[in-house]
C-alpha cells in the first residue's frame, strides 16, 4: 500500500457533484471531504487479502451472532430487554438484510478489524460511485477494488420476491443521509423495484389498523431505514416496532443491533482470541494493555473516543458513552506522510466482499471531518 499525491481534476467539484456527490467541502469550506489531491495504491495480491480477510470476518461476527443468542449476552451490549425477543425471531427467520462495512487497519502487512458498521454505514455512493468515476478519468488504464454497485443491483433483485413495493427509504435529516438513500433508491430501481422517500421524522403511526404509514396515510409494508435501531426505540412510537414487527418489514432488520454494537469487538476476542484479524477488546477494563482505545458500545462518527498511547491521551467528545465502553487494543493504524488512512470493506448480504473505500485523518482517530481519499491497483 502506497500513497501518493496527485493534481485534482479541473472542474472536479462539478464532477463529483454529477453523480451525485454534494457534501463534497466540510460544512464551514476548511477543507475538501471529497479530497483527489491523493490516493492509495495497493497490489492485487493486497486485493485479494483484504477481500479474504473480509469474508472470514463477516463469517466470524455471524457466528458471533449466535453465540450471543446462545449466551444471553444482551446485557453486555446493553441491548434493551424488549428487543430480544424481536432480535431471536428475525435472527431465525433470516428476513431481507443488505449491506455492512468492516472498518480495517492496515499497514501493509497486519489487516486488524477496527469495527463493523452493519445497521447504517454511510460513505457509500463515495465509495461505489465517485472513486470509479475519477479512476475513469485520470488511470482508465489501472482497476480498484469495487463492485459495490452492481452487487446492490443484484442483491435488490433477488430480494424482488421478498419485498412490497413501494419499497419506502427512510432517514435522518443530515444530508449525507439523504444523498446516501438517495443512492441506495436508485439501485433499487435499476433492480426493477418501485421506491419513494420519507424522512423517519414524517414516519406516521395508525392506531386504527396498527401500521405505521407515509404522509399520503398508505401502509409502509416494506422499510429501509438510514436510522439506528437504539435510536429508533427510544421514539415515542418505538415500541410499536417491537409489538408489531410482522407488519413491516424492516431493512436492517433488528438483529443489526447485535453487529452495530461495539461490544461485538469483545464478544469477537472471546470467542476467537489471538485471531490474526483481531485486536485484544474486553468490556471490564483495559487489562494488561498499555497502548489502547475505549470506544463508546453505541458511539458514531468517532465521539467520545479516547486514545492512550505511550501514557498520552487524545480524546473526542460528543452524546455517546452512558451505555457503556469497550476497551480495545491500539490498532496498526499507518501514518502516511502525516495522514492516518482506515479502509472500509463493504459487504452485500450474500454477495460477499464488493470492495473499498478509504477515510483519512490527520489523527488517529477517524471522524465525520475525515477525506475520503480513492484507491485503485495495478
């Protein structure tokens, strides 16, 4: 893995706003989000150990998924009492998930799992799109890790039976979240499937039939939610969620709640300590570590982490942390040339690794001000 500093594309903001790529300068114009002035180069033996490496992972957590049914480790992950009912019967049942992002350290050698954001990764159209795009442009010649779009295509065609159109696509009110929707409505129609958006705030609730509706009052049968479960919960209507889940089929389905907890790191070094793949993580403290991080079990975005390294802390700060912690050990994170870069992998339920998309940071830890760089290989 190399990096390397390059001139952007004349026009590039108009480019990457072409196909869809808007918050492309960080909100206060400090800086690009969308940053081209630079990218990763990896081999296709790199590739290919990334692409295993992430396929043994999403084995890994599924059996981890299992394991914490088995052993009632709700507590652990501070997953509330009346989810796990709802949480066992959509595990069994195996209803329509779609997609997942392992965040990697990689040095060049060591591939070590940071996270897993399995209920609402965003950096998506970045990474299935505008990266391809400006490959297209500047090393037409080269290739890069990413068949993220026409694996979603596939996905949602194979999930045609299964679903009730409209298929409706909810989110929060940032606009990264909208413009992510936006693109993942757009490869469900390319699929053949009949969409229509609405912002979670606008999601209503009819007493009368025990539905949860649009704005036009139609049933929402079929949901994809750019929305966190733990958040979802705590609505006024949450509960409904959870009492009348065969009414909608939800997209995460609530067993994400398991993966998008980051206790799941620790639940993942109990099970398979010394994993190659793996970093030390424990939820009782840091233990023997010197060099390490504690994350909040629910946090976004990098809040409220801290970083002990060499007996210095760095720390951020934010909402998160009164669920609870997880202590893992310090990752092989690189710096490169001042830059800490953190690869995200994406997984399509049941297409397998599709490819790559790289955050950048000027600290260790990565946060909703971090680049995202392209890559490509040779």
């Amino acid at each position: 893995m190399q990096r390397h500093t390059t001139t952007a594309r004349a026009g590039w903001k108009e480019k990457v706003e072409k196909v869809g790529l808007v918050f492309h300068t960080l909100d206060d114009d400090s800086g690009s989000y969308w940053d081209e002035s630079a990218y990763y180069e990896f081999t296709a033996a790199e590739v290919d150990r990334l692409e295993a490496a992430s396929g043994k992972l999403q084995d890994m957590c599924l059996a981890a998924g299992q394991y914490i049914i088995d052993h009632n480790r709700w507590s652990d992950l501070k997953i509330p009492a009346e989810a796990v009912a709802a949480i066992k019967k959509t595990w069994n049942d195996e209803p329509p998930a779609l997609y997942g992002r392992f965040d990697l350290a990689y040095d060049g050698r060591q591939i070590k799992l940071l996270e897993y954001n399995a209920d609402t990764p965003t950096a998506l159209l970045e990474a299935a799109v505008v990266q391809w795009y400006w490959l297209q442009d500047c090393f037409p010649k080269a290739d890069q890790w990413n068949s993220i779009h026409e694996k979603l295509i596939a996905k949602w065609k194979d999930l045609k039976d299964y679903v009730t159109v409209p298929v409706s696509f909810g989110f929060a009110a940032s606009v990264e979240d909208e413009f992510t929707v936006g693109y993942l409505r757009d490869t469900a129609e390319q699929a053949g499937l009949k969409t229509q958006a609405i912002r979670m705030a606008d999601v209503g609730w009819d007493s009368n039939t025990f539905t949860f509706v649009d704005l036009e009052n139609r049933p929402i049968k079929t949901m994809f939610k750019l929305y966190p479960w733990e958040w979802m919960l705590k609505e006024q209507f949450g509960a409904r969620a959870l009492d009348f889940m065969d009414k909608v089929q939800w997209i995460e389905p609530i067993w994400k709640m398991m993966f998008s907890n980051k206790g799941l790191l620790a639940i993942l070094w109990e099970m398979y300590p010394g994993d190659e793949l793996l970093l030390p993580a424990y939820f009782d403290g840091p233990r023997e570590m010197r060099d390490y991080v504690r994350k909040p079990l629910l946090g976004r975005e990098g809040a409220n982490v801290q970083v002990f390294r060499e007996g210095e802390k760095e720390q951020t700060y934010g909402p998160y942390g009164e669920e609870g912690f997880v202590y893992q050990a310090l990752a092989p994170i690189p710096c490169c040339d001042g830059h800490y870069p953190v690869l995200g992998s994406w997984m399509i339920a049941d297409q397998g690794a599709a490819g790559m998309g790289i955050r950048e940071s000027d600290t260790i830890i990565t946060n909703n001000r971090s680049r995202f760089v392209p890559h490509l290989f040779r």
